[in-house]
C-alpha cells in the first residue's frame, strides 16, 4: 500500500503505529490489509480499541478521506463507521485470486476514475468477506447509493447482494474486500486498481 | 577401563528410558566416555535430540558431504541458518527448505503451520526478510477419508500460518500416491532477500558477552520434537500429539520486524532460532560454531506454564523464540527494541571461553556438556551399500511395454485417446491444483509476477521493502521450484535423482531464469533397513552428480528419514525416496519472462529436445492408467538438457518464445492440453511415433522437452534461430487456435480430438470435487 502512494504516485506516506493517537498531520488514511493482532478473535474485533483507531474515528468524523481495505474495512465495521459486518467466506475457505468487480457509481473522492459499470479485475485474499447486514441496513445503503463495489458473475465468498465495497452515508469511508493496491502496479501486470489511487492523490494534492 | 555391558548395567537409568530418548545402548557407552561420567536427565535429554537425525545427520553426513556446495554466487553454502546466493546489485537471497512430516501425520494443522514458521525463522535468522514460501506436499490416496482430513488439514495449516504472517505462498508441488498413506510429506522452502548489511551468523564470540533470550515464552509443547521427528510412526503416534508444538503467525510476523531491526543496530554478534530441541539445540549450536561455551540461567527464561523441571526447559519446542549473543553493553538497546514489539527478551546467559554448554538451575547446575559432543562431533552411521539392486527394483525393471494392451493410432483398444488424456488430467497428482492455492495469499507483498499455475516455477520481484524510491523501477527478480518425481525415484533412485535436479532446472529455465543454486528435502524411510539405505546412497550420489552437471550448488536442506508408518501388525511401510530439490534461478528482467499458458491464435508450437527417449517406464500414464508401477525412468542426458534449457532461456530473453512448458508427467500430451488449459485456446498439432507405440508418443515421459510457443509471423526467423542453437533437436508441432486440442498422425489421421472446455473443467475440478462432493 505505502509502495502505491508513495513509490509509484509519489505521495508523502508515513506508516502509523498502532499506539500512536496524534495522527492531526495526515490528510487521508488508510487501513490496510493484514492480520491485525493476528486476528485470532473476530477480525478486526481487536484493533477496533487501538490507539490509533480512535483518531481514525476522529478523522472520519471530520470529513478525511478513510480508505479500508480487506482487513481494513473489516476494522472500520468493527469499529462502527462503516454498517454491517465481515463473516467467514460461505465455504469457510480462505480464498486467494482475480474476480471480476463492478464500479456500481462514480463517486466523489473514490470512484471517479471509473466509469459506472466498469468490470475491473482485482484480487481478493480473504478468509472472512462475506459482506453481511441485516435487511434493513441493506436496504439503506442500497438506496442511499453506498454500495460502491460489487462482484460480478460467481460470488467468492457468498457476500449479501454480491456486495464488495461500501462508503459511509456522508462518502469519506470506503471500505472494500478487494485489494485494488496489488492491481496498480504496471510491472505485475494488472493496474486496474491504479485509478482509485489516483483519483484519491488528486483529491488530496488539490486540497 | 569398563565394558559397554558394565556402563549400561551401572547406568541411573533403565535401559528403556534411555532407549526412550531416541539413544542407542552403544551411543549411551559413548555418551559416558565423553562425560566421563553418567548424564542427568536433563543432558541424556538433550543428547537424545541432539544425536538425534533430524539435528545430527548421523545416517546421511558422509553422503550429503559429496554434494558440490561453492560457486561464485554462493555467499553461504551449508552450516549455516540457510544458504545465501548473490543476485547481482548488491541484492543477495537467503533460502532454505525444511520439513515437517512427522508433526503434521498426528497434527496436521499445527504440524504444517509450524513447519513455516520454522522455515521463515532460518531465513530471518540470517537477516533477510521473507518474501515468498514454496511446498512440497506427499499425501496418500484422496479415496481415504483419512488421507483427505490430512491433506485438509496441512492445507490449512500452511494457510493460516503463511497469510498471517505475510509472507505469499507463490508455488509447490503436491503429489497423491499410496506410498503416503499416513505418512505425509510437508516440506516448506521459504526466501528472502538480505536487509541487513552483514549476513548475521550463528557461531557465538567474545567472552563476556551477553546472551539473550528473545520471542515468544518457553511451554511444554513440543517436547522432543527432533526425536520424534526421527523415529517410524506407529499406531501410537497420535498419542504423541502433545509433541507436536503450537504456531503464532502474528507472533512470528512481530519477531521478524523485531529481529530485522534488532540486527540493524549492529548491536548483535550471532544469532539462532530455536527450532528442533529448543534451548538445547541453540545453545549447542552457537558455541560449537563459535569454539566457545555458553553458560545459560533457566531461571531467567520466560515462562508459559509453572513448575517446568530442566529437561522440560531443554526440550520444548515452543514456537517463535531465538537466541542472540549481543555485544556487551549492548543489550539493552535490543530488549527496548523487543519490548516495543510486545516480545520477550532477556539476558539469560553469557559466552564463556571454555567450550561446554552449562546450564543452571535454581542456583545450581543442572546440565553441563561439552558443546562439539552436542553439535559438532556427534556419531556417523556409515552403511553397507547392497552389491546389487533391490528385489523391487530388479523386478520392475524387467517390465516390458509389450505386456501393455495393443494400441493404434486412434486409442488403447476400444478407448479414445481423448478419453485416456482426459482421465489423466483428472488424476490428483496432474490435474490443477487450484483447491490448494487458492486458499494461500500468493501476492501479499505486491511482488509476485507469476501467481501460482500460470508457468512452471514461481517468479517474484525483488523490491526491498523499504525502498520507496519513486522512479526507480525494480526490473530483477527471483524465480523459484519445488520438485521431484518419488516414483522414478523410487524405481531407479540415481537416475531418478539425477531428473529430479534436471526438471527443478528446467522449470526455471522455462519461465526465462537462470538456474543458480539448490536446496535439498531428503524424504526417506528407515536408513537402517539396507534397502533404504541403497536408496538414500544412490538418491544423493544423484543429487550431488547433477548439481555438478548442471552447476547448480546445494546451500544446505534437511533430511527427514524413518519416514515409514508400522500398521497393525507391525509391519513397515516405507514412503517412495522423495529427495525434494527446490531450486532458485535469476531473472534479470522481469519483463522478459513468459508463462505456460499459449498465448495467441495463431502462435506456432514447437518442441524443443525432440530426439529424447521418451519411456512409459515410471510413467504417469503406466500408473494411472494400467495400475502399474514399473520399468525404468527415463535417462537423463545433460549435453541435451543444457542446450535445450538454455535454448528456451535465450528465446525468452530475446523475446521469441510466447510460451514455455516442461514435458514431465503426462508426457507430450498433458503438457500440450495444459498450456491450452492455462491460456484458454485450442490447438492442432502434429506428432509422428516413429517406432514408439502410441501411448509413448503421447504420455511417455523423457527428460530435456519443452513445448514453446512463437507468434506466427516470426516462426521462420525463430527456426532459423533454433537450428543454430539446437541443431536438428526440435520439431514444429502445429499451430494455436480454435477450442479443440486436435493431435494428428502425419499421414493426417486423426489421433486425439478433445474438447478444451471438457479437458479443462475435468482438469480445475478433479481435486475440489474429490474433497467437498465425496467427504
């Protein structure tokens, strides 16, 4: 992720330490993939009360940019800014590999860079992405447009809706199971996951 | 001076505890010269896992020292953590494979999990950073409910452990076969590229200095683990499962960044994991390097669980601890270091300069060994060879393709070829292994070129990590290979060594690497059993003759014999001899490497080593299909299997060849239907048998062929280029297109006509639909 920004958009990254709570210097954040503690709970259950996950909160509140992928947006559902929750893949297998995703909208911030209803080719690695809320909450951000990602065709881990990616009702937090940092990159082949790095750099450089 | 008879009879322990401890009466008698005296428990402990193989090597040193181990690239050959080869510009890999196999026949979860976590330890050890993890997997037949729970199990073990630790499992091999029944092989290989400035060794110095103990708490678990790993199984085994220790990924993940930043201080003089026999085997191991002693408090290490007695403390194998000396004054820059990272670390000892390991224990001494008579000058077993080839072997090599049924250029008797092809795609040890991959992270990191079933080996960029340097594009890469073929192994265990090393070679050759360097999984059963023992002999006099041949030196590995399982009446089961080679190899652009799959309609397909024997001897296809496992395999030519990898090397560098895949189990028509697989597009191809039967044509197995493809337009240009480098070894096949794999005679009949689509959902779904559809 640091290498996407940093090395190949050029962006001024710092990595965060877990116990650090003064992040006022960034502009954006993001919550990586990964196994948080190990993530031998629930995922995400543990990091949730980090330090620093509660000046990403505060970020959130004031309109920063907050991106959370994979174990990142399995955080930010622990931790409330994003609805519903992340249960174990219907097979209970891990799973590794490329699916196709379909950008739903064109959103400020996130998904300008796509056109609504491009089918991107991303990889996911996940053991528990199973996109779940109950039906109401469903209902809701499927009105209010805040599904954002969603798997095209077959459903890798038997996720609500196909759901893949979801932002917050104001749109500053996205979260995604989908790893758009290992599609951006020219020389692995695969850069589909380019624009949304590029878009959210764009964003903050003309801040 | 008193007889062997009279030390055992005046020995304070029985001669069943001893026995029990994995030593021999007559080591026991040499245990007490040494000594000068009886051993406490606690040292009978640690001289039990010791001398044990898995730490001593005493059955397999005299033929592992006939393995060619030096080369310009090599910066560490054996002895060390792992090996360590130089890439160029200043980038240098350390790699290593290591097994797990008795652990994870009781524990298969665990047993796997750990297997990688040790693996990763030897390379971060040395102060590289793990950037990718290979296997080697053996399972028994997936029709048996138990060998499924095992391959399950492992599956998963490795899955846990890896993609929490963030290191990507990018290739292996897995392999289903009776011979494995219970007995499984899990040997993992990991990689990693050198972050720290000086490669961080293991041999303890300077008198005076600080040692300390770092990582996760001392338990009970694993007690005796290098022991157990060095016995048969038996049916009693599964109550061993408390020898079978406990991973934490997330642990390992912290220790890594620890470690690596600890060595970064320049603060650490020698560093060692404590994998096998724990304390023991570190402290042993760092002095006898070193030519000093170390004088360690138990008292001082951390602890799990109360009222561990010193054997315990000896023994365990807990996961996820190392052992530093520091420079003096040093160390508490290190414990900061490790605190910050919510690990343990203690000073808990010190380097002395008489060479004995001493070992206290609420204030007095409860273990005091010389340290070479641990580590260094431990006993050697040098066995009869058998004058002449087993029975088995004998027997098998007189087999005859003429006691197959008639077969003709349109099927094997009544049976399409098509048919036949398809039944081996769908055979477990051919047929995709998407199942496993699929659950392990093969791109965490963001530097796997190649994912895992696109190309015959591995590819990974290498990118240091904390290199952020906009503009500067990383282009050099790694490739690496897991591979071995058991049963030729088995049926002819110098020539089948010898391929095993070949085909690890052309793996990487196909995929545009420069082979560079070797690590070694020696898979065996019982050495003292003269029919093992003439297969591990002629396994290495094979490993160590193909090195040499195809100048690729051996860095280090491991030996796991005794690896048979006793049944119910006591008899011995061997596994086949399985010395697994994993292999690295260079890529110097990582633009210019190609996979396995065709590429383009179009595209023409050739066969590079066209004049090799090809044998259904050993053969997939005689196995599969016949239920026969016999004859010999095939021989291995190095004039031929040099040009033609550095032909498929060369065209892939200069940008000729589209495609490339080594013709290995299956024969010729397996590898032609996978790479339509793997790049979804047909072909039609001509084959001609000449004097070979059919089945031979199609699925024979040879050594040194390689099917390439080549965009259309250039097919004239590259034969002219292929004649100068092969001569006339290689052969135009046909052409890519359409969404039928069509093989024809010359005379334009019509040989083999399948459906892409048929072959290739048989192929993706014969292992998934084995372990969900039939538990």
């Amino acid at each position: 992720m640091q290498w996407v920004f940093q090395g190949l958009l050029g962006l001024p990254t710092r990595m965060v330490w877990h116990q650090d709570s003064d992040l006022s210097d960034l502009d954006a954040i993001v919550i990586p993939g990964g196994f948080s503690y190990g993530d031998y709970l629930r995922c995400g259950a543990i990091a949730r009360f980090s330090p620093a996950m509660r000046s990403v909160m505060e970020a959130a509140e004031q309109g920063k940019p907050v991106l959370g992928v994979c174990n990142g947006f399995q955080i930010l559902t622990e931790a409330g800014l994003l609805p519903g929750a992340l249960i174990r893949n219907e097979n209970l297998h891990f799973v590794c590999d490329r699916v196709p995703v379909k950008v739903e909208r064109s959103a400020r911030l996130w998904t300008e860079g796509y056109a609504a209803g491009q089918v991107l080719n991303l990889p996911i690695a996940h053991g528990e992405g199973r996109y779940y809320a109950d039906p109401d909450t469903l209902k809701q951000i499927e009105d209010n447009g805040q599904v954002l990602f969603r798997y095209e065709g077959s459903n890798p881990n038997g996720s609500w809706n196909q759901i893949a990616g979801i932002c917050n009702d104001r749109g500053n937090v996205l979260g995604m199971m989908p790893h758009p940092e290992r599609a951006a990159d020219a020389a692995l082949g695969n850069t589909d996951g380019l624009a949304l790095f590029q878009v959210m750099t764009a964003a903050l450089v003309s801040v | 001076m008193s007889t062997p008879e009279t030390v055992l009879e005046s020995a304070p322990f029985p001669i069943a505890e001893i026995t029990a401890e994995g030593i021999k009466p007559d080591e026991y008698v040499d245990i007490v010269n040494r000594l000068g005296r009886h051993p406490n428990k606690a040292e009978l402990g640690m001289f039990g896992v010791m001398w044990s193989e898995h730490c001593c090597y005493k059955n397999s040193r005299p033929l592992l020292s006939q393995f060619p181990t030096s080369g310009p690239r090599i910066l560490v050959g054996p002895g060390e953590n792992a090996g360590v080869v130089d890439l160029g510009d200043g980038l240098h890999l350390a790699f290593k494979i290591e097994s797990h196999n008795h652990p994870s026949a009781v524990e298969p979860f665990q047993g796997a999990a750990t297997g990688v976590g040790g693996i990763l330890r030897d390379i971060f050890t040395m102060g590289a950073r793990p950037i990718a993890i290979l296997n080697a997997l053996r399972f028994g037949s997936l029709d048996d409910a138990r060998n499924r729970r095992l391959f399950e199990g492992v599956v998963a073990g490795i899955s846990h452990y890896g993609n929490c630790v963030g290191v990507p499992t990018v290739g292996g091999e897995v392999y289903f076969d009776p011979a494995y029944s219970g007995n499984p092989l899990v040997n993992a290989m990991a990689l990693g590229l050198m972050e720290t400035p000086e490669i961080v060794k293991a041999g303890a110095y300077g008198i005076g200095n600080p040692v300390l103990y770092v990582g996760s708490t001392t338990g009970r678990d694993g007690m005796g683990g290098a022991s157990f790993a060095s016995a048969e199984l038996t049916d009693e085994s599964m109550d061993d499962r408390p020898a079978v220790q406990v991973g934490d990924p997330f642990l390992e993940k912290s220790l890594i960044e620890a470690c690596l930043e600890a060595f970064k201080t320049g603060a650490v003089a020698a560093a060692q994991d404590m994998g096998a026999a724990g304390i023991t085997c570190s402290t042993a191991e760092m002095a006898a390097k070193g030519g000093v002693g170390i004088d360690l408090d138990l008292d001082k290490i951390p602890v799990r669980e109360s009222g561990m007695v010193p054997y315990e403390y000896l023994l365990s194998e807990s996961q996820e601890r190392m052992l530093f000396v520091a420079h003096k004054g040093r160390e508490q820059e290190l414990i900061d270091i490790f605190h910050r990272w919510g690990l343990q670390a203690v000073v808990a000892g010190e380097v002395i300069e008489e060479s004995i390991v001493r070992i206290r224990f609420q204030g007095g001494i409860a273990a005091e060994i010389p340290a070479t008579a641990l580590a260094d000058n431990t006993p050697i077993y040098r066995r009869e060879l058998l004058a002449e080839a087993p029975a088995y072997a004998q027997q098998a090599w007189a087999w005859s393709p003429d006691s197959l049924p008639a077969c003709s250029v349109t099927g094997l008797a009544d049976r399409p070829w098509s048919e036949v092809l398809q039944s081996l795609l769908e055979t477990p040890s051919i047929a995709s292994k998407s199942w496993v991959y699929r659950q392990y992270d093969h791109q965490v990191q963001n530097n796997t070129v190649i994912v895992p079933g696109g190309a015959d080996a591995a590819v990974v960029r290498l990118r240091p990590q904390l290199a952020t340097d906009n503009g500067m594009p990383f282009t050099k890469g790694v490739a690496a290979t897991v591979d071995c073929n058991a049963r030729h192994v088995y049926l002819d265990p110098y020539q089948g060594a010898l391929g095993v090393v070949a085909e690890a070679a052309r793996n990487l050759s196909c995929v545009g690497a420069e082979p560079l360097a070797v690590t070694d999984n020696l898979n065996f059963g019982s050495p003292e059993k003269p029919v093992g023992y003439w297969q591990l002999a002629n396994a290495c006099q094979g490993l160590a003759d193909a090195c040499r041949e195809l100048g690729t030196p051996v860095t280090g590995g491991n030996v796991s014999l005794y690896n048979e399982t006793l049944d119910s009446e006591g008899k011995p089961q061997a596994i086949y001899p399985t010395p697994v080679v994993g292999m690295v190899g260079a890529i110097e652009d990582i633009n210019q490497i190609v996979g396995q799959g065709f590429q383009g309609a179009g595209d023409a397909i050739y066969l590079l080593g066209a004049q090799a024997p090809v044998t259904l001897g050993a053969s997939d296809y005689l196995a599969a299909i016949h239920n026969t496992i016999a004859g010999r395999p095939p021989v291995v030519e190095f004039d031929r299997e040099r040009a033609v990898q550095a032909a498929c090397r060369n065209g892939i560098r200069q940008g000729w060849i589209r495609s490339a895949h080594d013709c290995a189990e299956g024969g010729l028509a397996v590898t032609l239907a996978e790479s339509c697989i793997s790049g979804n597009l047909g072909a039609t191809v001509t084959i001609d048998p000449g004097s070979d039967r059919w089945d031979a044509a199609l699925f024979g197995e040879g050594g040194a062929r390689i099917v390439v493809s080549v965009a259309g337009d250039r097919a004239a240009a590259f034969e002219a280029w292929l004649t100068e480098q092969l001569g006339s070894d290689w052969a135009k096949l046909g052409i890519v297109g359409g969404d039928r794999l069509v093989i024809n005679a010359p005379d334009g009949a019509t040989a083999l006509d399948a459906v892409l689509a048929n072959l290739s959902e048989g192929w993706s779904e014969a292992i998934a639909r084995r372990m969900e559809r039939l538990v």
